[in-house]
C-alpha cells in the first residue's frame, strides 16, 4: 500500500510527483551499467592490501626484500611513503575527519590499531602473484592487549590505543592520556527541576551493536598516473571531489592533477564517503607507471572499512500522569573504532529532537576502539540514540496506561520548537506524521496470536553544502544535464524531472549525467540526504538561469527590450505592446538560434545550498514471537515520513522502504561479533545476517508532504530518516508480543528466549536483560 | 592446482589416492570454491566428481532408492518418487543455501565437508541411509552416522570418496521430517537441526522411528533415546515430553557465533517434537 | 600449469577462453569475456549478485569453476533483452522503481527468470524465498516482489 498526504498543495506540478523510468534505467536493468569493479585499462596492474592480523600491535618493522623481488611485482608501498599529516578536522558528511588519522587508516605507522588494518599495498601482474607477495612481506609486530567496548575503554586501566590522546571538552584538561577522545553536553532548562515535577520517571541503559551499511558492491578503484604526474580515478564513491580531496592531500599533489570519475555506486549509505584503496591505488600506479586496479573483497569489506558504532547509552525520562515530558536525560557513549570521530554528536542533537521539551541534557562520549573506524551510516548516531529515547517513551506511555501515539502527540516538535542542540524548527511534519499513523489501516488492524505491534517517531537533518550544475541547451533543444553528487537511488531521474518541469519540456528530453571533478564545479558528496535538496535546488537554478538567457536571446531575435520578454508554460514571449507581434518560442526554437545570439546557451548553478530542512518519521511494527524458540518475524510494517515534497514519489518509498529493511536487520539480527584476540568472526553475509527477501513483509508506505519553505519545490532530504524509527518499534512490538521489554540490540533468538524464560522463572514478574 | 573430471569412478580413486599434496573432491562446490577463496584450503588437485554417471544418479534399489553423493538438491527435489518417500531428507538437502546453491549442492559434498552443523546429514541419519564408499581397496559400506567423527574429520581412508547413499525401503504409513533453528529464514548455518523418521501401524502407533539431532555435538548425533520414547506410544503429550528430555539430554553443543549452549539445548527439543509431529501427521497419510 | 582451453557457449554465441583451474566461472566471465553484467558481491555464494544460468540451472557463477563451463550453455544478464526489445521483468523492473543502486539487479532478473520458467504463477512467499539467495541492500524488497508478481501476469498473458 502506498499512500500520500498532502498539506496545502501550493501549486500544481506537471512533472514533480509523477513517476517516470528513471534516465540510467535500461542500462542497470540489461548489466550494462559501470559500476566500481566494471571498468578496466590496457595494461592495468592488480593491487592488493597486506592487513593486520592483530586488533592492536606496535609495528617494529616492515621488511619488502622478498615481495619486491617476486617476478610480476611492480610497486609495493607501505607507511614510508606517505608523508605523515598534522590533527586537522575537515567535513565529510555529516562526519568529520582528521588527516593525521586519514593517513593512519589507509596505512598503519606506529601501530596496527584493528584486525583488517591495512599494513602494505602491493601492484602485481595478476592477483596470484600480488596474492603471493603479500605472503612474502614479514612484518614485526609487537602484540599489544586490546579493548573492543566502549565502556571498556573508558576504563583507567583500559589499554590506551593513541598515547597522546587527551579527552576534549573537559574542563580542566586531563593530564593522562586515554581513549576518550571527546566530551560534549547539550543542556537546555534545568533537569533537576523538571524531575521533581514528574509523576513518573523511568531510566533505563541500553546496549547496541556495531552494524555495517551492508553495500553490496564491495570498494573498488583503478587509477591511472602520467609520467607527468597527472592521474586519472575511477571509483565507486559518495563523493569524487572528497576523493579527490583526500588523495591530492595523503600524496601531495596539486588538486588540478587529479581527475576523479565517480562509477555507477552499488550502495553506500554513508560507507562510501571516506578513501581506503583510493590514495594506495594512485601510489601504486605512480610507481609502476602503469594502471592499478583495487577491489575489496566482502571479508576486507567488513575487517576494514566503517561499521557504525555499538554503543551503550543511558537514558531517563520524567513525564506527568497527563503525559507531558518534563524531563529528558541521556548519556552516550559510543564506539568510534581505531580513529576519534564516532557519531555521537548528531546522537546527541537527534536523542530528543521529535519533542518540544524544556530541560533536556544530552551527554556523549566519542570512545577509540580496537575495530575499524567507523564511518556514517545512514544518520549516523541518531538510530542509536533515538532508539533508547524512544523505548523510553514507549515505557513511560506503557506505565501511563497512555497509548503510544497520544504520547508522542502531546509532546511531538511542531513549527516554532526550540531543539534542545539549538534552532528553532520551521514548518515540520511530525504531527501530521502521528496523525496519519493513528489514522492508517495498519494501525487499527487486529493482531494474532503471539504478535504485538509497537511504533516509533524517528528524526534526522538534512544538509545543504556546495553544489554544481551545468545545464545545456543542446542544438536540438534537448538538454544535458550535469550534476556531481553521486546517483545512490534515482537522483537523476529527480534531477531531470526538476529540469523539465521548469523548463516547460518532456522528461525524457533532459539526458543527466553525474559529471568527473574536471568537468563541473565542486561538489560536496551525496549523504546527508542532500542530493536530491542541493542538486535539485542547483538544477531549478540552473533551468532558471537558461530561461533568463533564452529571453535574452529572443530579444535580441526580435529586436524589443528584455524586459519586453516574458517566459510563459515553457515559451519566450513577447509581452507588453509587443504581445503577439512574434511567434512564442520554445527552447527547441531558441536553440536554433542560440549561435547567431550570442553562442551556445548554458544554465549554471554553483552555490552553497541552504534551508535544509529536517525530516520526521513514524514507523508502525508488528512483531511475531515464537514462545519456544525466541524466533521473531515481522507481519507487517508501515512507514509514514514528511517528504516535503516527493519530486519522484516511487524513489520516496524506496528510501522509506530500504531504510525500514536496514532498521529490521539492525533491530534483529545484524551485528558483528568478535573473538577473544580481537578478531571478526563474521565478516561475510553468511553469518552477517542482513535481511533477506522471505524474512519480510511488504513495506506499506504514507508520504506526508509538509513543503519545506526554503527549496523552490519543497523538497527535504528523505533518505535517513527511515533507519531511525525500527529499532524502537520493533522493540515495543517484541515487548507486547513477548511480554519482555529488551534493551539491548540486536534482539536475537537466544536472547529473547532467556528473557521469556526469567520471566516465566519470576513467575510472570517483569523482566529486563 | 590441477583440475581433472574423470568420467569413472575407478579413475577418480586413483587420482585422489595417487596425490601427494592436499587433493580434494569437487561436488556441488558450494563449500569448496568458498574455502579455496578464503585461504582456507589450497588443494593441490581437484577431482570433479561429476561426471561420473554413478554419481549423478537416483535409482530404485531393494525396495528403497540408491542416491548418488552428486545429485544436487534441485534434482532430488525434482525426482518423480523421492519426495514422497523421504519428504524430510529432501526438504533438508534444499534447506542447504539459496535456490543457487541447491543447483549445485549435493549431499555426499554435504556430509564430506565435514560440519556438525550440515542440514542433510540428520536427514540421512534419521532416514537410516548407508553411504556406500569407493577406494583404493574396493567398496564398503558404512552407516551415514558412523562417518563423520569431528568437525572436518572423516572416517574416510585416503583416495575413498562417498559413491552413494542406500535409503532403505518403507514399510506403509512410514514418513520423515527435517527441522532446523536458523535466526533469517533463509541463508543460514543450522543453529539446531533435527531429523525424525517414523512408522505407524495401523492404530497410529509408532513402530519404529529414528531421531537424529545437528549441530549440538562435534557430529550429528542419533538419539536413540528420543526414538525410544515415542515408539510404542501415539505420540501423546507424555512420549512427546519425553521425546523432547531425551533430545536435550543428548546435546553437547557450544557457545558459538551461531548460538548458546542454553539455547540450542533448549531448541533441540522444541525441533524434536515439532519434527516428530510433523512427520506423524504425514506417516498417517502415507 | 597451463591453462585450460574452455569452449561453451554464452547467451546462443559459442565462445573459447582460456583460464586457470582456480578461476571462477564470475571471473571468466567478467576478466576474459568482458561479460561485467554479473557482480561479485561475496565470492561466497550469499548474496546473488553474480547469478547465471548454466544448463538451464540456476546457479551463482562465484561457486562455479571457469573450467566446468567446458560445453556448457550459459546465460547472463546480458542475454535477458530481446534485442532492442527488454524482457519483461526488466521493463516491470523499471516501471515499480524496482531497484535504487542497482548493483543486485543483474541477479535478481537472472533468478526472477529461473523462476517464471519454472512456475509461472509464484505466490508472493514463492517468490522471496526463491530470491532469498540474492540480495539488495536498497530497496526492502518490497518492489522487487511487486515487478516479479506484475511481470508474472504480464508473461502468463494475463
């Protein structure tokens, strides 16, 4: 089922809101599309990483001798080729990152700091012989005592991973070294307060696991370096221009010698927003002096590259008898594996972001692990976070005898909210969201046996950030499109959908490409739910502009001042007293002319976009447990979310319906599992259990269009928000199905089954793991 | 490494028996391929298996049916009569992997890779099969349950390969069922399995059953135990409840990445007597 | 060890290729015919992306050695179209939104085919379980299962 609900529709679209075949369609249907591993240069040589077989390790040698002089070996580099950088904090994403830790993550220096951390990198004629030569590389390492949790290491007698390492945001500095790389505290209001006034108070600690975004097209690169030093880059990325970035400042070349091709991207979800292969890639091959092609394979994928973090999290919420929240505390402490940079700090502004409350503190802790560094993944730190507010919730709604949605309804942020990390909302549709969740079949459908249903209100932003598009008129009057955020899920056909309907012509005359970083202006990567925002926004500006150009053109045609020219349901006009003295033309006219008015016709839009605007979501879960096994199936499940406004709403409901399935796996039974020494004990999708077709049900699906004010169409970012609302969803759903309320993630059949259990042991008393 | 697809079985013993390094049989490949890719093994030689047409057969036999170890599971699936004799052992060989995998799954590869966790090795057991061996000595045959010892260890002497599996023939009223605990519905490794083959007389007694459990031991174990309790009763709610201690009691599973030791203790009984009734319930049709 | 010389034919064209014992049938086909339509997403058989069909068998070609292609039909992702003309899972694939990154694609079509062949008229639990195999990562499967079913009638004539 999917449906929409609509506020105020301000004007009618002609285009926006239909669903046409997307653009790169025919080609990702018959495998002619290009994605990461699919493309291939004469000559190119086969690349491979030596990893660490050690979670923590002192490096005390590397010795390439025998690698080096292998028949078939080209270049080996290892950390003496990269120069070493100074701590600088830059953006990526909705993330951060440090270039002395950049380069310590693609190679290790001091210390191996993860299972999977890459040591070496080796260029060979064929994967047998690079395969060898990794073999061939003796390196000396210094076992080290590791630490996996957070709670762990934040222990005084924790094994510190960086010696030099001093917590931030503590004031007075602390003088020892320790794995705690960052304190931070949102307050609003006074907490003390707001609980005296509570009725009922409930606090509760969970635990969650790390989980990876579970791309299915693993990492892969080929890059190509001239003698002259000037190298080309093809990559499965979020982001070309943070590649870019990244390897011209690891290698020390000029930003201009690098030209980055983003491949079609087979999933990311903010996986592939950092550089692993890519800057070994370009040393490789400028080594050799020939191509170098890098792919991952799926166990590299989960040793070495970003999981989001576990983390434990504590939470206490003080509410009236009517249901008013009057008090919201958390604390956060979450893993950020090898390298500072966890996402707790959007944890932290996203804990109680979907209420309107007056005293609210939120504190987290950014915690080195020995596990990879983790990277975004889909609102990265909200789902944690939210997850336990939101069980709370669920309690306290429970202990009330309140239902759920009534709940969330008199505390939901509406226009005007103060967030408790700052700003005031604009016009938001979380209310409208609930409404339509107690209004929906779903909801008020009966259930069976052994089943339960829970629901969830889930927040995450939306960003802005440099972007550019180049538009151009074609001779023909069809139009090409260019835009540089990468497509992860139909962004074209959005983008060309934008086009045609402001440029009055038919989709299917607008050709999208995602341009290379030579050929376009910058562009931030595509995460923060921002493609669709930002490069919609640089294309409704980029048509706009070419229809001001147009009527520069038919003015000059027709010989009467501009702003005798008018732009009407997709023609140049004459207006005025020259109404109807010419011909009306369209764009397919004005190209005709475009050489003897001035040359070639060219839309351009190069901006930082602003007026992001967040989005709301309610997720309805219905949960069947089995009594004897723990066994958990989800029956049914609905995603209702505020959109803005859906430009291609079948692309909508993906995202909705792919975040769900993310959500469910998170929820049930994804997480990573570690040995004794530190070692990953299921790095492939065997026993990664992500969700498979017969573990689902359909996912129903109800658009809410609340128009966000600041985008020509209304447009908010859509694609994070559906991972935050599962787990709290499903958890309530498990409780009622159950009778146990679980606190920990995932909710796993042995688990479960113990928590059934001791409640049957106490005799039916309430139970907690 | 060296690849060869001998055509006799003669020809593939004589490989495998002549190989001084790591030789290995090739099957369906599903476990081989992937333990190649990751290191796990690097076979000197590899001896594909099928195309020897003893291998790659299903023929009536003695009343019951002679199985080749290299019928994959889609094929047993789709035989005109085996289903319907062995409902249960068909079912666990598909339970083996994806709809790809049971293209190219078989079951002599199955119990030959050597995991306590195998899906259609309960399903043999239970059924009572005898796996016929080919080796440098000639043939022998050996009761499915007596071959695997531990986890990748084998009662096989070098260059022996599993030729066949001999289900026995079925009196009426005779059926089987294959249970197992997987967290997904699909894609997993057996947390539990549980394999039951029974007989009812005429008032739906049973007369005769076998009971065999997987991955709660370092092999699959039979109960017979479990088999004793519901035989001679109609599985009521007493023989079920001692059918489901027996199970239990036969486990020694591990904590693993797969499971607890509680809880697979806990499983093995729920399978048993859910296999148990299912296979009931079909007998009485049979 | 020399390689083997492989002759076989893929989607109704004979081709040779030579390759070593360890090579998959993925890689041979994506390294030594260019055939990248297949994606390797596990090399373990868990996840679908590289699905063929061999002999009319539905298979993941990452658990298929190039060797065992000797005088085998193969069929990939390639071969699905008519020529110009799309087959109608990959029309129905397009019109549902059925696919976001589209990396799983290749293999679901390949797997959804095998499956029309075989029962023409799947029930929507059919259907998932028989596309357990292949995974997506994008979409929840939701319409996935939707082209599969609507394809189906279109296939029956219905």
């Amino acid at each position: 089922m999917q449906e929409r609900v609509k506020k105020d529709p301000e004007r009618e679209f002609r285009v926006v809101g239909t669903r046409p075949i997307r653009p790169d369609g025919a080609d990702k249907v018959t495998g002619r599309a290009k994605f990461g591993a699919d493309f291939k240069m004469a000559g190119q040589l086969v690349g491979k990483v030596l990893r660490s077989p050690h979670a923590h390790a002192r490096i005390k040698g590397i010795d390439v001798s025998k690698a080096a002089v292998l028949p078939g070996v080209k270049a080996i580099v290892t950390r003496d080729d990269f120069k070493d950088q100074g701590s600088e904090f830059v953006p990526a994403g909705e993330m951060l990152v440090n270039y002395r830790d950049v380069v310590r993550n693609v190679l290790a220096r001091e210390k191996a700091l993860f299972e999977g951390h890459p040591i070496a990198a080796v260029a060979a004629t064929s994967e047998k012989i690079a395969r060898e030569a990794l073999r061939l590389i003796k390196v000396d390492y210094e076992v080290l005592p590791h630490v996996l949790d957070a709670v762990e290491a934040m222990k005084p007698d924790a094994p510190v991973l960086h010696e030099d390492m001093i917590t931030a945001g503590v004031t007075p500095p602390p003088t020892k070294a320790s794995n705690v790389a960052k304190r931070i505290e949102f307050v609003m209001g006074d907490i003390q307060k707001g609980f005296k006034d509570a009725d009922v108070i409930v606090e509760r600690e969970f635990n969650t696991k790390p989980v990876h975004q579970g791309y299915i097209e693993p990492h892969a690169v080929v890059a190509s370096v001239s003698e002259d030093g000037s190298a080309e880059v093809w990559v499965t990325t979020q982001g070309h221009w943070i590649v870019r970035a990244h390897c011209a400042r690891l290698l020390g070349w000029d930003i201009s010698k690098i030209r980055v091709t983003a491949s079609e991207i087979g999933g990311g979800f903010g996986g592939k927003t950092v550089v692993y292969l890519e800057p070994l890639a370009l040393a490789l091959s400028k080594k050799a002096r020939k191509p170098v092609k890098m792919v991952m394979n799926r166990e590299e994928v989960f040793r070495a590259s970003g999981p989001t973090s576990g983390a434990n999290i504590w939470v206490k919420i003080g509410a009236k008898k009517d249901g008013r929240i009057v008090a919201g505390e958390a604390i956060l402490k979450y893993q950020a594996g090898a390298f500072q940079g966890s996402p707790v700090q959007p944890g932290c502004m996203c804990a109680f972001a979907p209420y309107d409350l007056e005293n609210v503190k939120v504190v987290g802790y950014d915690v080195v692990t020995n596990r990879p560094k983790v990277a975004a993944y889909r609102a990265p730190g909200g789902p944690i976070s939210e997850y336990a507010v939101e069980s709370v919730v669920d309690e306290i709604a429970e202990q009330l005898g309140l239902d759920p949605i009534e709940m969330r309804l008199k505390n939901a942020a509406k226009e005007g909210t103060k967030a408790a990390y700052g700003p005031k909302f604009g016009p938001i549709g979380l209310v409208e969201g609930l409404e339509a969740a107690k209004g929906s079949p779903h909801w008020n459908a009966p259930l069976g046996k052994n089943q339960g249903r829970g629901i969830a209100a889930g927040f995450w932003f939306n960003i802005g950030g440099e972007t550019t598009v180049s538009l151009q008129l074609n001779e023909d009057g069809t139009l090409s499109l260019m835009a540089g955020t990468p497509d992860v899920g139909g962004l074209r056909a959005s983008l060309s959908m934008m086009a045609a309907e402001e440029l009055g012509v038919d989709v299917a005359k607008v050709r999208p490409i995602i341009a290379d970083t030579s050929s376009l202006g910058y562009n931030f990567l595509t995460g923060g739910s921002r493609s669709t925002f930002s490069s919609g926004m640089a294309t409704v500006e980029a048509a706009r502009a070419m229809i001001k150009e147009a009527c520069v053109r038919a003015s000059k045609l027709w010989e009467i001042p501009l702003d005798a020219v008018t732009w009407e349901d997709g023609k140049v006009r004459p207006a005025g007293d020259n109404a109807g003295k010419h011909e009306a033309m369209d764009l397919g006219d004005i190209a005709k002319i475009a050489g003897k008015t001035g040359g070639p016709i060219v839309g351009y839009s190069a901006i930082t976009a602003h007026g992001a605007a967040p989005s709301f979501g309610v997720h309805i879960a219905d949960a069947e447990v089995d009594p004897e096994t723990g066994k958990t199936t989800i029956t049914r499940y609905t995603v209702i979310q505020d959109a803005g406004k859906a430009v291609h709403p079948a692309y909508v409901e993906g995202q909705f319906q792919g975040g769900a399935a993310q959500g469910i796996g998170w929820a049930l039974n994804e997480e990573y599992i570690y040995d004794d020494n530190g070692r990953l004990e299921n790095p492939g999708f065997l026993d990664y259990r992500m969700p498979v077709a017969s573990d689902l049900p359909m996912i129903d699906t109800i658009i809410v269009e609340v128009p966000n004010p600041r985008h020509p169409y209304g447009v908010r970012g859509v694609g994070e928000t559906p991972i935050v609302p599962p787990m709290a969803a499903i958890a309530a759903a498990v409780k009622r199905a159950s009778g146990v309320r679980f606190f920990e993630l995932p909710m796993s059949p042995p688990k479960i089954l113990a928590g059934m259990k001791a409640v049957k042991a106490n005799g039916g008393a309430k139970a907690t793991t | 490494m060296r690849y060869e697809a001998p055509d006799t079985i003669d020809a593939a013993v004589k490989l495998l028996a002549g190989e001084a390094g790591l030789a290995r049989v090739l099957a369906g490949g599903t476990d081989l391929l992937v333990q190649m890719r990751s290191d796990v093994v690097s076979p000197d030689l590899v001896v594909d298996i099928k195309k020897i047409s003893e291998l790659r057969q299903v023929k009536e036999e003695a009343g019951g049916f002679r199985v080749g170890a290299a019928v994959t599971g889609a094929e047993l699936k789709e035989h005109a009569k085996l289903p319907k004799a062995w409902p249960g052992l068909v079912e666990a060989a598909n339970l083996i992997g994806s709809t790809q995998v049971q293209g190219r799954a078989t079951m002599g590869g199955n119990l030959c890779n050597g995991s306590p966790a195998a899906d259609s090795v309960p399903g043999l057991i239970a059924a009572g099969a005898t796996a016929t061996l080919v080796g440098p000595n000639g043939r022998r045959d050996l009761k499915v349950e007596d071959i695997m010892l531990a986890p990748r260890k084998l009662a096989l002497t070098k260059g022996e390969i599993v030729a066949s599996f001999l289900l026995p023939a079925r009196p009426a009223r005779s059926s089987d069922a294959y249970l197992r605990f997987i967290p997904r519905t699909e894609m997993d490794i057996a947390v539990v399995g549980c394999g039951v083959s029974l007989t009812l007389d005429p008032s739906g007694t049973c007369t005769a059953a076998r009971v065999s459990l997987g991955a709660v031991a370092a092999r699959p174990l039979l109960v017979e135990d479990a088999a004793k309790a519901i035989i001679g009763t109609k599985l009521n709610h007493a023989a079920l409840a001692k059918l489901e201690a027996a199970a239990r009691a036969a486990c020694k599973p591990i904590d693993d990445k797969r499971g607890t030791v509680e809880f697979r203790i806990d499983v093995a009984g729920v399978l048993a007597r859910r296999a148990a009734l299912i296979a009931q319930e079909r007998a009485r049709k049979a | 060890m020399a390689k083997h010389h492989v002759s076989a034919t893929v989607n109704g064209d004979a081709v040779e290729f030579l390759c070593e014992s360890e090579q998959t049938l993925l890689d041979c086909l994506r390294d030594e015919l260019d055939l990248t339509g297949a994606k390797e997403g596990c090399s373990s058989g868990d996840c679908g992306a590289c699905s063929v069909m061999v002999d009319g068998r539905l298979v993941c070609s990452c658990l298929v050695l190039g060797v065992e292609a000797s005088g085998k039909s193969i069929e990939t992702i390639e071969g699905l179209s008519d020529g110009e003309k799309l087959h109608p899972l990959q029309q129905k694939f397009l019109e549902h939104a059925a696919l976001q990154c589209g990396i799983c694609t290749p293999g679901f079509l390949v797997a959804s085919k095998a499956l029309l062949e075989k029962h023409p008229n799947p029930t929507e639990t059919e259907i998932r379980y028989w596309l357990a195999g292949n995974l997506c990562r994008c979409t929840g499967y939701d319409k996935i299962i939707r082209a599969v079913i609507d394809a189906a009638a279109e296939m029956r004539g219905a």
